[in-house]
C-alpha cells in the first residue's frame, strides 16, 4: 500500500510512474496520433466503467479510483484514507482474513492500491482468467467491507501505519519536509495543509465510527471508477460487471469540492535541526494553480527550463559554477485543488544556506537575461512524446490513466487534450507564468540542517516547531482475539456471494522468440522483436564493475559510468545532452557491482540517430577535466548525505561484515569520501583502456527494429571498436559465519530499528539459485509470507519485512530485514530468527501449492514490457544463461517436490550462520538486544 502524490507530466513517475496516457500511433508518418480505443458506460447505482481491450497478452488490469484522497478529511481527523485503504486489504464479508493477496497471488496476479492528497486508487494485474475473481472481490470490498472493520482488525491497521510514517518520515533524513512546507503553504483547514499518511496524533486518537462514517460517505459505487482493461470480451465483462457491482447500495451523491487555490500575504522562512540529516537542503515553494489550467502547462515548462539540464540556469549557477550542491530540482505540481511549483536544493555538507538562495536569486537573474530558445522548448516536448509511449507499455498503465483522466477530468479520454495542451505551451506562456506565480512572489522557505548546526540556516528563519514523537512512550493499538469478537454479520443480498468464482481455463502463454548474434569483434548480441509501440529499449553491457576496481581507491567505475555523459569528442556535456532529448531519447549510464549499464529508451524512427550517440559516448569520451571535478565533488557529498540514513548505515554494515573490509565489494558502488576525493582523471582514463573491450560488452534489444535492421546498425561498432581483449580477474569469494553475531548501529534518536539479517547465498546462475528463490517465496517472497505476516499483519510492528536471495556471476547474498518500531527491536529479532528455523520443518504441501500457483500463473505477465524483456536479455548475457533460462526454470518450478523444498530451506537457510544487524538507537536498545540470547552482540562502528 502506498501514498500518492502527483507531480507534474514531467515527474509523472513518481506517481506510480503511470500518468503518462495511452495513445495509439501510425510508425510510417512518424507522427503520434491519439485514439482512445474505450467504452464507458454507468450501472444504475452511479458506478462508472470504463473498457478497454487489448489482446496483445493474456491477462487483465482491474483499476478502480475512489474519488477520496486525504483532501475530504479534516483538521483532527487526518490520514483517514490513507488508513481505511490499508483496511479494505484485510476481509470482507464474503473473504476471510488477508485473504485479498493470497487469492490474487494464487491466481498468478498481484495487487496493490495507494492513497493521494486527491484520491485512492486498488488496482489488480491477473491473466485472464481471474477477471471474474477479481470483480467478486473488488465488490466484495466495495459494498460488503463496514460489518468486518473490528476493533481487531482496526488496532492492527493503527500500528501499521503509524510505522509507515515512522519510516517513511520520522525515521528518514528531511522526511519533515512537506510537512512543514504544507502546513505553512496552505492555510489552516485547507485540504493541502496536512499530510496525507495523517498526524500521529490522529492516528491514534481515531474510533471505529470515525473511518466508518468516513467510508459510508466516499466508498460508493457514484464515487469510483472502475477500469478493465486488457484480453476481454466486453459483452461478457458488463454482464460480470452487473452480477457482482449491481446491487451495492448508491448511497448518498458526493459532490467535487471546489477549487481552491492559495496566495500568501508574506514570505515565511522556517528551519528544521534534523537528526537525520549529514548536510543542508533548501526548499522554496511557491502558491501556483490547480491541475488542467493553461498556466499548470507552462509552469511544468517552467521547471524543466530552470533545472532539467545542463544548461538550465539552476544548475549552471549552483552546481557547475558555485558548486554549492549535487543536485537541484524545480517542479510544478497541480493537484485537483491548488498547485506548487518547488524548488529543491540538496547542498554540500557544510554549506550555509543563505549562500544557496543567493544562488537561486543569481539563477533567476540569468534566466531573465539570457532566456530560452524555441528549439529548448522543442527539447521538452519530444522528450514528452517518449514519455508518453513508455507510460502505455502495459495494460496497467492504460487501466490507470482511463480512471484517473474520467475522475478528475471529467472524461477517459481526456488524454487528447491533456497532450495538445501541452504541446501547445509557447514561450510566452511560459514567461507569463514566470512573471504571475514566481518573479517577487511570496514564498515558503524550510531549511533543513544538520542537528545542532541552526545556524546553516537561511537568515531571518524561525524553527518549525515540529513535535517528534518519543517512541519508548508510543502507543500502541491493542488488537484483540477474532474469538472475543464473534462472528461477522452478513448483509442480505441477492447474489450468493459466499461462492467464490473458479477461475477460467489457464491462458496459453507464448515466451518471447530471442535471436541471437555477435559482431566481427566480439559483441553479443541478443533481442526480442516486438511491434506494439514505436519503441525501443536496449543496454550495452559491459562485465566487471564495480569488481574491476582497486580495494584501495574504490568508485573509480562509478566515476567512468558519470563521464560517459561528460561529453564527446565534438560534444560538449551540454551540447550531448540536447542531442539526445531532441530525438526524445533517454542514454541513463552507472556502474554496478559486476557491470556497468548504459540503458537507453527512444523512438523506433530515431533508433539509429541514438545509437550512433551511443556510440559516440563510448568511442569518443571528451573527459572534460571540469567535469570531472563536478561529478567528484557530487559524488562526496552524496556518499556524506546517505551516511545519515539509517537503511544505508544498515546495509554499508552488513556488506563490510560479510565481505570483509578488505573486499572490493564491501564498499558501495560510488566508493567512500576519502576515496573518492584520492581519484584522479588519470585514473578513470586507465580504467577505460583497460577494461571497454568488444569481448566484455554485450548488446540487448526489445522492440520494433527487427534482427536485420540491428545488425546492420551495429556495424558501426564493429569498425570504431578494435576487437581486443579483456581478461576479468577472478573475485575473492568472502568467507562464510560459522556462528551467529549480532552487530549494532547505533544511531541515536531513532524511532525505528533497522533490521538486516544474511548469509552468502548462491551465484544466479548455481543449479541451486532459482529453486531457493522459489523456497523463499513463502518465508518472505509475497506480502501474505511467514515473515510480513508475523511482523507486520499480526503484530504491527512494522511497514514490511521480507526476505531475498540475490545472486550475483561469482556468488550471492541471502538477505531478510525490515524497519520496526524502535521499542520492539529485541521480539521483532526473535522473530525473525525463530521463523527462519522453523521454516525448514513447517513448510506443507498446501503452501508449496500455493507457491507454484502463484508463480507459475504469474508467468503471463512476465513479458508485457519492453523494460522486462530487456530484464531477461540482460539475464542471459550477465550471468551466461541459456537462451531458453526462463523455460528451463518453469519446468524445475513444476517438478520441485516438497522434500526437495525442504532440503532446500535445510541447506540455505540456517539462522545460526548468519549474520544480524541492527542500525537503531543504542541507548534504549542495545540492552534489550544483548538479552535475546541470538549471538554475541558488537557494538559495530565504521
């Protein structure tokens, strides 16, 4: 379950990564064209639906958006959305107890829903022949949920979501920070002025009646939309539609509220000491306008000028010539209500912030004078073509925006006109908005600062006034035995709605056809042809990594993956990055342990164009020592700002521990500050000439070009690339714990404990790697698991936990963790280890079932995107699997016997051989731990 925000088309992602519409399109004229292939129509109790068919794969996307987020709640009875969404996943009158994922995840399907300042959206992927279950219980939770909301089942929610907040906000570095921008921003009582997880305060003061009376209000069929979408027959899904929603009561008409945009009167500056925080960040907002308005379209222009690239002034002022931080962004963000156009500067340790608004006033300066081009606005709208051909890749996608566009337009098919306003954004839009929401205008300042460093804050800043919770005195919601309850009252209906649908006969799922190839000098190719869209995704590979570098001065391949966009030989950084957004392309380069990655996403007609960019990159690397300097200095500070984060300190922990410190892969990717500061250009230069070889790299491609068309675009590599060759040094394979030691983190203050447990695992491509992760699945693959269900559904002590092997070319790691309430550390690692050793004894036939069930059926969505057939290329060519890997493991998925799952677990999973670490706040915790008895317990310091 998530919150949602919805930022503008350009951070469209980060809401789910799915606000980019559908369209259609015609490749020979090269020019999109919209065509909204859907049938809506209404019940006669008010629920819409929207229909869409789309054959291309055998399954169905089931979205329904309620048109309740945060913004119908009110001052003292916050965060009741967002909580009741976390309801409606536990029972309904008809289905039993967190029996929603395990039905779903049986049928091969997987679910989730999220919550927004303006709405809440449930959504399932199944294949096909689950649609009937998945309408059963949608509207099992729709009309038939109030009679089983229990005091039980309540209390457990509370705990749940108040973790979700303590990590998500309390427990995390500037996690304050729209919280009090918000609250500041917005006036008191307005919609927007608190957050949409709720106050803690709330959380723990609300009743059963509360989100009752909440839910009879907003959970009605004239308030929803509901979305199919995917391989149906229409006429068969409306008589479904009509068997299972029909006869949900309408209830009482809900009416849109008003607009309600914001001004401010004054400027208000605010700082905030954060315990969590290693450096200084800079927030700045300003009042704008809500969602589908002309100017909302030219604000998003607006963000992208300032900051989206190299030679936005933003980024000019403070990062290449100041050098006062890594990053900054400007956005616009029109929601239903109000809007606000942000920007956020994340500065360099040490630096005053007064010295980063000088530089924002400097940027603007410069943005006035020197101005954009035509051709920058041009950059921005063919970048948007592509974004919006990769938000329809799946059926998921197009489900969402159906719903959405219908909710909060008016109209599914609004998408028309929301990209035709877009594309209709003119320079003079833009400067207009610049000039009415941004140019003298008042604002919201928040400068977050190291604890105990006020004075990095911008002058003239008053303190936030933010009540942090003291945990070790937290309340805690006491759920209570379903026995004490009693038995559930049924609502009388027509329907027998106890009989729960059989699901249809299984669909027939075709693997994708992978060719395969290799050029004069060495590279391998692999690549999946497919011609839904007019695009195309593809990476080149090149083995080693992180592993090739030297354990002395670690980060160096990091620093190879960031030059990579520094420019070419007759390219400027600048000038390369504009090449490439004006083909609407995207080349994304970094290094990873074993490889580095240059993943690259384009239309199919500009395919050569960004291929022979590619190719420029790699061939022609300017290293522009200015660059140079930009990326370093980046880089050092943002290793000094994760340090702060307690995950990080985590997991650092738990790599030094199990590697070694000696060992390459011990140290995080981009290396350590000291490093990092000790590596010159010198170094990144003889990184390349030593390690970028034909025989290293390997090519993968999915989408419309077909094999012939790629090889004969790959020429070009066979003539710039000298066919040398590279050896990759062996790596040390690390040692195994031959006992249980527990190692403590401790950072002070923290409300939440973080949790890594492990051991070494298995190399991917070890007989054994697959069917342990299929043992896995039931210890912590799947929300209903042993571990989430323990931690999470019965005890509410955390947001999640979960378990993973990740298996690498030379070895693996098994991992499981998870964040809990700071106070019950000590029980949640007894769990934990207590699971893992039982579970070897206490896995049944029936939970193998469900297992394979759930793996196997999922297998129809395992091929819908471009981004996850790439996934199995990249698969194939990493870790030297055969070409047919995925069939290969589908058949030991069907035979693996439940001994053999057990001996498995044996094998693998020993929690008297692993390693714990806790990163928490040692004074309150680390007695508690030393007393569970686990391991030896080491207070563990960098």
């Amino acid at each position: 379950m998530k919150t949602l925000t919805r930022k503008s088309l350009f951070r469209a992602f980060l809401f789910f990564g799915l606000l980019i519409p559908f369209l259609a399109w015609g490749q020979k004229s090269g020019q999109t064209k919209l065509n909204i292939p859907f049938e809506k129509y209404q019940l006669s109790n008010g629920l819409t639906v929207v229909l869409h068919v789309d054959k291309s794969d055998p399954m169905v996307a089931v979205a329904i958006q309620y048109h309740v987020g945060s913004n119908r709640e009110v001052k003292g009875k916050t965060g009741f959305a967002h909580l009741f969404e976390h309801i409606m996943f536990q029972r309904s009158e008809n289905v039993g107890e967190d029996e929603f994922f395990k039905k779903i995840q049986n049928a091969g399907g997987d679910l989730n829903g999220g919550t927004g300042n303006d709405g809440t959206v449930y959504y399932e992927v199944v294949p096909k022949n689950a649609l009937e279950l998945v309408l059963w219980l949608e509207s099992d939770r729709m009309g038939y949920l109030l009679n089983t909301v229990t005091p039980s089942s309540f209390a457990n929610q509370q705990n749940v979501v108040q973790n979700e907040k303590r990590q998500r906000m309390d427990n995390t570095p500037y996690g304050f920070t729209n919280y009090v921008i918000d609250k500041h921003l917005f006036p008191d009582g307005h919609p927007y002025s608190w957050q949409v997880i709720g106050e803690m305060e709330d959380l723990q003061n609300a009743t059963i009646e509360d989100v009752k009376n909440f839910y009879r209000k907003y959970y009605i069929p004239g308030n929803a939309t509901l979305v199919i979408a995917g391989d149906i027959d229409p006429v068969q899904v409306k008589d479904l539609v009509e068997k299972y929603f029909g006869e949900i009561p309408a209830g009482n008409p809900v009416s849109d509220l008003p607009k309600m945009d914001v001004s401010l009167d004054q400027t208000k500056r605010l700082y905030h000491e954060d315990n969590f925080a290693n450096a200084p960040r800079l927030t700045v907002v300003w009042p704008t306008i809500h969602e589908y308005t002309s100017d909302a379209y030219a604000l998003d222009f607006l963000g992208e000028l300032l900051s989206g690239s190299k030679k936005s002034p933003l980024y000019k002022v403070i990062i290449e010539e100041k050098q006062l931080a890594p990053r900054v962004m400007a956005y616009n963000n029109s929601m239903e209500l109000a809007g606000k156009f942000t920007i956020s500067v994340m500065a360099n340790p040490g630096v005053d912030l007064d010295a980063v608004e000088s530089a924002i006033n400097e940027a603007f300066a410069r943005f006035e004078s020197e101005g954009f081009t035509e051709k920058d606005v041009e950059r921005i709208k063919a970048k948007l073509e592509t974004q919006f051909y990769q938000g329809i890749s799946s059926v998921l996608m197009k489900a969402f925006n159906l719903a959405r566009y219908n909710e909060y337009a008016g109209d599914p098919g609004y998408i028309e006109k929301d990209l035709a306003s877009l594309m209709a954004v003119t320079s003079e839009d833009i400067w207009r908005v610049y000039r009415q929401y941004i140019k003298g205008k008042n604002y919201v300042m928040a400068s977050f600062v190291p604890k105990g460093k006020p004075e990095l804050a911008t002058e003239g800043s008053v303190a936030a006034g933010i009540k942090e919770e003291n945990v070790e005195q937290a309340m805690e919601a006491k759920p209570i035995s379903s026995e004490q309850e009693g038995a559930i009252q049924k609502t009388p209906t027509r329907l027998d709605r106890s009989k729960e649908p059989l699901l249809g006969p299984e669909p027939v799922v075709t693997l994708p056809k992978i060719w395969k190839a290799q050029t004069k000098n060495g590279i391998s190719i692999t690549g999946i042809e497919q011609t839904e869209l007019p695009l195309v995704q593809f990476s080149l590979i090149l083995k080693g990594g992180q592993t090739l570098d030297d354990p002395e001065k670690p980060g160096v391949a990091n620093l190879v993956a960031l030059m990579m966009k520094s420019g070419t030989k007759d390219m400027t950084a600048q000038e390369l990055e504009e090449a490439i957004e004006l083909l609407g392309s995207s080349i994304n380069v970094y290094a990873a342990p074993e490889a580095i990655f240059f993943e690259v996403s384009c239309l199919d007609r500009n395919f050569e164009k960004t291929l022979d960019l590619l190719g420029k990159m790699i061939f022609e690397p300017r290293w522009d020592p200015k660059e140079f300097e930009i990326y370093k200095k980046r880089t050092i500070s943002t290793l000094t700002q994760r340090k702060a984060s307690p995950e990080y300190q985590a997991q650092i922990a738990y790599n030094q521990i199990l590697f070694g410190k000696d060992h390459i892969l011990s140290f995080p990717v981009a290396g350590s500050e000291s490093s990092v500061a000790l590596i010159t250009l010198d170094d990144v230069k003889k990184y390349y000439s030593s390690n970028f070889a034909p025989n290293a790299a390997s090519f993968q491609i999915a989408g419309y070009p077909a094999r012939k068309r790629v090889l004969a675009s790959m020429k070009v590599f066979e003539k710039k690339w000298p066919a040398e060759k590279v050896v990759l040094p062996a790596v040390k394979s690390p040692a195994s714990s031959e006992k249980p030691v527990i190692y403590f983190v401790d950072v002070p203050g923290a409300k939440q404990s973080v949790i890594r447990i492990g051991c070494l695992g298995l190399p991917r491509n070890h007989p054994d790697f697959y069917p342990a992760t299929v043992m896995n699945y039931r210890l912590g693959g799947n929300f209903n698991s042993v571990l989430n269900m323990i931690l999470r559904e019965e005890k509410g002590y955390t947001y999640g936990a979960s378990s993973y092997f990740n298996g690498m070319k030379n070895f693996g790691l098994f991992i499981a963790g998870a964040s809990v309430r700071s106070n019950t550390t000590e029980e949640s690692l007894r769990i934990f280890h207590e699971s893992i050793q039982k579970y070897p004894t206490e896995t049944t036939e029936e939970d193998l079932v469900f297992t394979k069930n759930a793996l196997l059926r999922s297998n129809a969505m395992n091929f819908e995107t471009l981004g996850s057939l790439v996934d199995i290329l990249d698969n194939i060519a990493l870790y030297n699997l055969p070409v047919d890997y995925v069939q290969k493991e589908l058949d030991v998925l069907q035979k693996i016997t439940l001994d053999e799952y057990h001996a498995l677990a044996k094998k693998y999973l020993n929690p008297n051989r692993m390693i714990y670490i806790i990163a928490g706040d040692a004074a309150t915790q680390l007695p508690k731990v030393q007393a569970t008895g686990i391991g030896e317990v080491v207070q563990y310091v960098f």
